[in-house]
C-alpha cells in the first residue's frame, strides 16, 4: 500500500509540476463551460438540473481522459525510466495500480473545479442535490473506465501519438455500442436481445443511471470491472515485452 | 552472492544468451566484457529481475529472483544502461523517491539521501531538475539511486559510458572501493576498465561465455604473454633466434616464448645472450600480453563470420 502511494505521489508530482496539466484544466473547464451552457441550452431547459452539463461528458472524456492518460506507460518505455522502476522492488500489479490512481485522481481534481455549476444550479433554483452527486460520482467511473483503456493502449507502445488515437477508438466503441442513433440502426436488422446485449457494454448505457440520480449497483459493477479488466490487460502487455 | 545457472533468453530467433553460469562471491568485482549485442544487458536484465529468462536459474542472496522477486530485488542495486531517471524531478526530489520505496523513511532516509550526494559529488545540483543536468551528473544521479540502500549486490551497465576521463577514475575507484564488501557486476567495453577494478572478468560473445578468468589470467592467453622485447645495438635475429620465434619490430625483436609455462626463463635467457655478445641494451620489456588482443581473438571471428 505504502510503495503504491509513493509511486502515486511521484507521478502526481509529475502532473503538476508540468504546465500541460495546467492547460488541460483550463482547456476541460473552458470545454465543460461551453457544452453546458451553450451547446447543452442550460438556460433554455428552465429546469434546476446538470443534466445538460452531464450529458457532455461521454464524448467530452473521449478525446480528454485519452490525452491525460495516454503518457503513462508510452513515456516511461520511451525513456527507459520503465527499467528502474520494476528493477526496485515494486511488483508490477503496484506500479500500474499507483499510475492509473495518479491519473485519476488528476480527473478528478478537474472534475471537483466544475462546482461553480452547481453553485449556479442552486443559486437559480432548487435542484436535486442527491441527484448531482450521483451524477458526479458516475462522471467519476466513466472517466475512470476511459482512462484504464488508455492505460492499457500506453502500454503498448512508446508512442504517445497512438496511445491517444488507439484509446480513442476504443472508448468510441464503448460509446457508440449504446448510443441511440447506432442502437436505433440495430434494431432494424438485429432481434431486441442482440441489441440490448451489444447496448449493455456500453459506458452511456450505464452512466445514464447516475445521471438520472440512480447509483445501481450493476452500473458501479460494471465500471468496476472495465476498469479492472483494462488494468489487468494493461499488466499481461507489460510483462510481454519484458519476455521478448 | 549471486548465482547463475544455465541461463537462456530467446528473443524470437535468436538466441540472445545462451546457457551462461557463474557465481560472484562478497568482495568480488566481476567484469562483464563482449562486444555490442552479445549479451551483456540482457543478462543483467534478467538478474535484476526486469525481464525474465526463457529458461535457468537466478539466485541472489538466498531468493531466487524469479520465485521472490521483491526480496531479491532489495539487495540489489541497478544501474541501468542509459542511466534513465525521470527527467522533470529534481536530483532531491528523485532520491527521495527511491528511498522510499527502499523503505527508508524519515532520518534513516535523510542520512541514505545524503550519503550518496557525498559518495556521488551531486552536492551542486540538488535542487536541478534532471533534464537540465549534463551526462555526467544524470549518470551520477542513477547511481546514487543505485547505492541508496546501500546493497550487498550491485549491477551497473556500463557504469562509465559518456563519462569524462576524471568521472570515469572517480567512477572507477568508487566500484573498486564498494567491491571490498559487496559482489558488484559491471558490463564495459572498455578493456582499461577491467584492470582498474576488477577482481575477475567474463568475457561474452553472442550469449556464450568464451573467457573467465582473473585479468591476469585473460592476459595470459594472449600471443604476447611471455614475451620479451629487446632493444639493443648489436643485435640480431639470427642470434636471438636460438631462444624461439623472433619478431622485428621498428628498432627492436620480440621473442617469443616456445613454451609458455616457462615463465621469466626467456627473459633469463636474453640476458644471458647479451652478456655472451656484448650487446648495449637501450630497452626491454617483458610482456603481460594485452587484453586487447585476447578480446579480439574470442570475440572477432564470430562477429565476421556472421
């Protein structure tokens, strides 16, 4: 526990110390800003809900989480810097648990510097408060699946270039496989049991849970386990190259 | 200290190492020569438990590395090829981190930390963030991380690769200093360096183990070993000739020996041989043979049929 919270802090560390993290924060609030109020009519919907700054977010971490994410293991093979840290005595399962947790804490700093949305819903009227929260701890998870695939996409190469642009595709995967237009698309050739069944591998199908203020068990299960399948993929791609 | 035994890594085809074994005792420097691509980082590799080998067996201490792989990468301190060190800490902040996934924490880490700024000279540039450090300082950077817990086993590659001539005395006689309580395995190609802090070398060539030996005993199979040179006004090869082979070199003859094991006789002989003629010596020498050319001869006939 001790060597993955050194390991967290120093990629943290790293976060914070380099003027990209700070340009990707302004960059994600700036975007959030413009989606919410602007591309999502906040002010049009004249309802006390986040649901317009929410409903952004699945196609707003496709390109985000993948740029925050896709340094983590491509740099560390680029540079070598992966030798001298699975030559100390650091299990591999740690260090890749410490930098996905790194990186994630990161998202979430971005996400917790949104809440003058939420100031501005309860200035305005009187939204449901139990619902926003749901809505940000699924905002949570859904970052959280995005960025274990990119962890896992980082792994396999040194090039930071095609970590992004293979995590991206990945997770549009992960979009599209619920969204309605493709879902609406299936059903005209594919029987309801098909379509359900590709729609449930979906992160939008089990984020629009949490946004309508539901935290089901099966949806925290889900990212759970996305995540946990990622990391794992991430670790057989880590020991692969070491065993040529 | 450390144990290998039968050790093979296949990447794909080739036959990266291919059955080495050897042993390196406390107290013992080993030198681990072979030209590029023989072989030398990826056995190092697989000691230090980065990559693990196709088949064989690695004991250091008392763990073997690929059944407990952390314990024994506790006494091992690493240098690896390169020297990486994550470029945007500085020297403190990178120290501090080893340290403490050394499990070294509070003063304990404070005096490991400052330890090796001293052992290392890194005093000046402490609070430098790694990328704006020149080679020689990152190189020492990585070794200070390597000596930070002070370890009973200590694997450098290419320890003095990119330094200046004065880093790379101050590195040489760091190794030999640390190699009286410690097994120490450094890989080189730079033929001085085995003489100036090894206790024993190995020389490898296309994952083959093709000499092992004290330097003194590598030098010994060299052609030159024995041999006696001499320089004198009056001399020639036919009279020289009566003692072995000579060789005319520009302004002297080489004598070499007919039998090897018959030590400072030659030199005796020649001596003698003046004496006998009345010759006026200007030089000689008797030969310790050259690790130069022993190394070219194991290692240069593989790399040309290739």
């Amino acid at each position: 526990m001790k060597t993955i919270w050194t390991i967290t802090k120093r990629e943290l560390y790293a976060y914070f110390t380099s003027p990209v993290a700070y340009v990707f924060l302004v960059i994600f609030l700036l975007l959030t800003g413009f989606f919410t109020f602007t591309a999502g009519n906040f002010f049009e919907r004249g309802e006390a809900s986040l649901a317009a700054f929410f409903g952004w977010h699945p196609w707003l971490y496709l390109v985000l989480v993948p740029a925050v994410g896709m340094r983590v293991w491509a740099e560390e093979r680029r540079s070598g810097t992966i030798e001298l840290l699975l030559t100390l005595p650091v299990a591999p399962w740690q260090a890749i648990v410490a930098k996905f947790l790194a990186s994630w804490i990161f998202l979430a700093v971005a996400l917790l510097l949104t809440f003058p949305a939420v100031i501005t819903v309860n200035i305005l009227g009187e939204p449901d408060n139990g619902m926003i929260f749901a809505g940000y701890l699924g905002s949570l998870f859904l970052a959280g699946a995005y960025l274990a695939i990119t962890c896992m996409t980082s792994a396999m190469t040194r090039n930071q270039v095609v970590a992004f642009i293979l995590s991206v595709v990945i997770c549009l995967f992960f979009i599209l496989a619920g969204f309605n237009p493709v879902t609406d698309l299936m059903t005209r050739w594919a029987s309801p049991a098909v379509v359900d069944t590709v729609a449930a591998f979906s992160v939008v199908t089990h984020f629009d849970g949490f946004q309508r203020g539901v935290i089901d068990i099966r949806d925290l299960v889900f990212f759970l386990s996305l995540i946990g399948f990622a990391l794992f993929a991430t670790g057989v791609i880590i020991r692969g190259h070491r065993a040529g | 200290m450390i144990k290998i035994d039968n050790l093979v890594k296949v990447f794909g085809p080739k036959r990266a190492v291919d059955g080495i074994s050897f042993t390196v005792e406390r107290g013992e420097v080993l030198g681990f020569l072979g030209p590029n691509g023989a072989g030398k980082s990826t056995t190092m590799r697989m000691i230090t438990g980065f990559m693990p080998p196709t088949s064989g067996k690695i004991t250091v201490g008392t763990h073997d590395v690929l059944e407990s792989p952390i314990e024994a990468k506790r006494l091992i301190g690493y240098l690896p090829e390169n020297a990486a060190s994550y470029p945007d800490m500085t020297v403190a902040s990178f120290l501090d981190f080893v340290a403490e996934l050394r499990n070294l924490h509070g003063g304990a880490r404070k005096k490991a930390v400052n330890r090796v700024i001293d052992l290392c000279f890194l005093q000046s540039v402490l609070h430098q963030s790694i990328d704006t450090l020149s080679k020689g300082y990152k190189h020492r950077t990585c070794l200070a991380q390597a000596l930070i817990h002070d370890p009973d086993v200590l694997i450098m590659d290419e320890p003095t690769d990119g330094l200046d001539p004065n880093q790379k005395h101050e590195v040489r006689n760091l190794i030999r200093e640390l190699g009286a309580n410690k097994a120490i395995i450094f890989s080189t190609h730079i033929l001085e360096e085995v003489d100036a802090a090894c206790s024993r070398a190995i020389i490898i060539d296309r994952g083959r183990i093709v000499a092992n030996g004290t330097p003194e005993e590598l030098r010994g199979m060299s052609e030159l070993a024995g041999a006696v040179t001499l320089q004198a006004r009056g001399a020639t090869k036919e009279r020289l000739e009566t003692l072995g082979r000579v060789e005319q070199l520009n302004g002297a003859f080489r004598i070499y020996p007919r039998d090897k094991s018959q030590g400072p006789q030659l030199a005796q002989d020649v001596v003698q041989l003046v004496n006998q003629y009345g010759w006026t010596v200007e030089g000689m020498y008797s030969e310790r043979g050259e690790l130069d050319e022993v190394f070219r001869r194991i290692t240069l006939p593989d790399t040309v049929k290739k």
